[in-house]
C-alpha cells in the first residue's frame, strides 16, 4: 500500500459523492462526469503524501476543474451543444423534477467553460470569490464579471415556471 | 455588467443543490484510480526513455560520429524480395544530391533503413526515408505523414530541426510521424506492446517548427538485432480527430520481415497512398 493510501481512501470515501456531482455539473453526463472524477483522482494519488494535510480537497477541486477545461479544449468530451434548452415541465408535472435537472444540465452547460466553472465552485461548491478567483487562476474581478454574465445568461436560459416559483424552494 | 444579487445568488444556490443528482458512487472507483495513476507512471518513464533515447541519437550523430558508425546497417529481412516481389518504389520527387528515398511498397511500405520496418499506411498518407549518410550528418530517419512530403536540404544542419524533416508546414488537422531506429542498451524494458503513444501539449522545437500543437511519442519495439527498438514520433496540428487511432494502428501492424508480409494481392502503394495528393 502506498503511504497515506488509507488516508486516500477515506479521503474519496467522504468527499467522493460530492466531487462526483461537482464533476456532472461541469460535464453534465453522469459517464462523463465519473470519467473527469476518475482522471482528477488519479492524477492527485501519487502526490497524496505531500497534499494530504493542506486543504486536499481544494486541490482535488483544482485538477477537476482544469481537467475539464483542458478536456474542453481537445474536445474529447464527445458532447454535443444543445441548440436549446429543453422545456421544463409545469410543477404539476410528476417529472417535473427530472425536467428541472435537464434543464438546468442544459443551461450550465450552454455557458462557456469559465462562467461554467465559476458557477459550479461560487454557487455550488459555495466558495468565496477570492477561493473561486485562486482555484480558477484568475482576478477576483473576472470572477465577478463572469458571475454576473453566467446569471444573466441562466436566467434567461431557464424557463419561467423554473426561474419563477420553482426556485423557490 | 452590474453584480448578481444576493438574492439571485442565493436561489441559484438552492436551485443547483436541489437539481444536481446524488450519483451512486461508482463501483471499483479506487481501484481504477490505482489502476489509472500507475498507467500515467508507465507512460511517462517510456516517454522519456523515448525522448532521451532519441536525443541521445541526435547528439551522437554530431558529437560522437563513432558511436553511430558502430551500428551496423540494418539487416534486410531474408524475406523481402519473395514476400514482396518486385515492389515498385513510391514515385517521390527526391532532389539530385540528396540521399532521401522513397520505401519500397507492397502489401505495406517498407522501411529499408529504418530497421526494416514495414508499415500499412492509413489510405493516402505518404512515406519517405532518408538513410545515415555514412559521414553522420544525416541519421537514418522514415516519415509517414497525412499531407505531402517534399525532401529538401540534405544534409540538414541539426541546429534547425525545420529542414530536418520534409514538411515545411503542417495544415489544420495534418500530422507527421518521424520513425528512427535505435540500438541502445536498456530500452528492451521500456517497451510496450501494443506500441503506445503517449501525448504532450507542449510539442518539441522540431514539432512546434512546423506548426505543430500537440506531440506523440513511444517506442516500437520487435526490431532485428542489432537495433533495440524504433522510437517513433508524431508531430500533429490541431485536433487531427482519428489520427492517433490511426497511427497507433498502423504501428501496431509493424512487420519487420520475419515472414509475415504477404505478397500484395492487388496492385498497391501509388494507388493507395498517392504520393502527391493529400
């Protein structure tokens, strides 16, 4: 076993679940997002020892999300761009719910790459911008304007039943 | 663009952690993490042993002429001229005064000075060698590239990898495969089979000099003594979508003249692989 193997393993075990949704959020395809979530891993075990004990999970986030830009930028994610986002269904409607998801999947991936990663570690990972600003690389600044563009363009993405009284939850 | 409001914010928030799926965790995750980092490892030692493997080659052509005239010339497979009877030879332009040749084609494209080599090109990629010119300025190099190939500048100066290779420029998509033999002691362990080819984002000089944006490298081992291996390296502009897969392929076909080259059953090389179209 390699050091700090058990460490590792607690590590996926704990936070696993959480990097994996993170992981279809930014792929929006569960194949997909279990493939980015295994290759972030893979690439962040051998140097385990040395990051274990600073903020790992920050650093696992990291290479998740530069991973998926750099997928994006060869292409390999073999997804398509919707043309449009998909209709959400009305409250009543008993797939409501996996109507809002497939939406909102459509929306956040209809955002460029870096509003998309914005969204998923400012709103959904619940990061600071500064935090944000620091995993992402960039200025504060451009994650605010890149907030603000990302927000404009999901709620001009979402339907109104979803941006109305569905988000209102 | 002003700021979101918090409020906005905030039901993103709500909305994000409502919709976004509690995946099942997936079955046998470390296993295939473990699986996947010791995979990267391998990758990376052949890479380099590749990359120092054809250094290595590169400097002994120019600062130890010795070293290189110690490697014999490769030993023609015994059955060449009945396995591929009567080849005729890629009608490629090659310079008066200059030692580029074109490989002899059958069933495949055989690389006389690349260890023997013999690959079955992708449909109307091209192929070219250029021999050690036996006073070291020139090791022994095979090309098999997507676009044209136009020999030029023999010998080439080491110090400009742009003349060294018979392209001056690769277009959107193309790619180049440079294949040179190696006997060197130790890269027996470095070998994998099927050959693997294993990217980098930052291409070399001689990659970048032609306008190359990502780079491919490993080693195609099976070679006849003397020589241990072939490093092989594929310089590639742009996406060039089923390239890899393509020459991963091809080198995966590699026949060195042990026997298993068939004779060619339809009239092959000029047709298949015409030598100055792309």
């Amino acid at each position: 076993m390699d050091p700090g193997e058990g460490d590792f393993e607690a590590f996926v075990a704990a936070r696993g679940p959480r990097l994996l949704r993170v992981a279809w959020l930014l792929t929006g395809d569960a194949h997909l997002a279990e493939d980015l979530l295994q290759s972030a891993l893979a690439k962040v075990w051998p140097k385990w020892p040395r990051i274990a004990g600073d903020r790992p999970e920050a650093y696992v986030r990291t290479v998740l999300v530069h991973l998926h830009a750099s997928w994006w930028r060869r292409r390999w994610r073999g997804e398509l761009p919707y043309g449009e986002v998909p209709d959400a269904a009305g409250t009543a409607d008993p797939y409501a719910h996996v109507d809002l998801e497939q939406s909102l999947a459509a929306a956040v991936r209809a955002l460029p790459v870096r509003q998309r990663a914005v969204v998923v570690l400012r709103y959904f990972e619940d990061l600071s911008v500064e935090d944000t600003a620091a995993t992402l690389g960039c200025s504060p600044g451009t994650v605010k304007s890149q907030s603000a563009r990302a927000l404009s363009a999901l709620r001009a993405a979402l339907p109104a039943s979803v941006a109305g009284g569905e988000r209102h939850g | 663009m002003g700021e979101p409001s918090a409020e906005d914010e905030r039901e993103l928030r709500i909305l994000l952690e409502r919709t976004v799926p509690r995946l099942p965790a997936p079955e046998g995750l470390l296993g295939r993490v473990r699986e996947r980092a010791r995979r990267t490892r391998r990758r990376r030692r052949t890479a380099a042993a590749a990359a120092v493997a054809v250094t290595g080659l590169a400097v002994a052509g120019t600062v130890l002429p010795g070293l290189l005239r110690e490697i014999p010339e490769p030993v023609p497979p015994a059955a060449s001229a009945s396995a591929v009877p009567g080849p005729p030879a890629l009608e490629v332009p090659a310079p008066a005064g200059t030692a580029w040749q074109a490989p002899r084609a059958g069933s495949g494209v055989r690389f006389e000075h690349v260890a023997g080599v013999t690959l079955r090109l992708p449909e109307h990629w091209q192929a070219l060698e250029v021999p050690d010119d036996g006073r070291l300025k020139v090791a022994a190099r095979g090309f098999v590239s997507s676009q044209r190939l136009t020999p030029y500048g023999l010998p080439c100066p080491v110090k400009s990898p742009k003349s060294c290779v018979p392209v001056a420029a690769l277009g959107p998509d193309d790619a180049l495969l440079t294949l040179a033999p190696l006997a060197m002691d130790g890269l027996e362990k470095k070998i994998e089979w099927p050959p693997v080819l294993y990217g980098s984002d930052s291409p070399s000089a001689a990659c970048r000099a032609i306008r190359g944006t990502r780079e491919y490298s490993g080693l195609l081992g099976g070679t006849p003594a003397p020589y241990t291996a072939v490093s092989l390296t594929l310089c590639v502009r742009g996406d060039a979508p089923g390239t890899v897969e393509d020459v991963s392929a091809m080198v995966s076909g590699a026949d060195f003249g042990k026997g298993t080259v068939t004779a060619p059953t339809h009239t092959p090389t000029t047709a298949e692989h015409p030598p100055n179209e792309k």
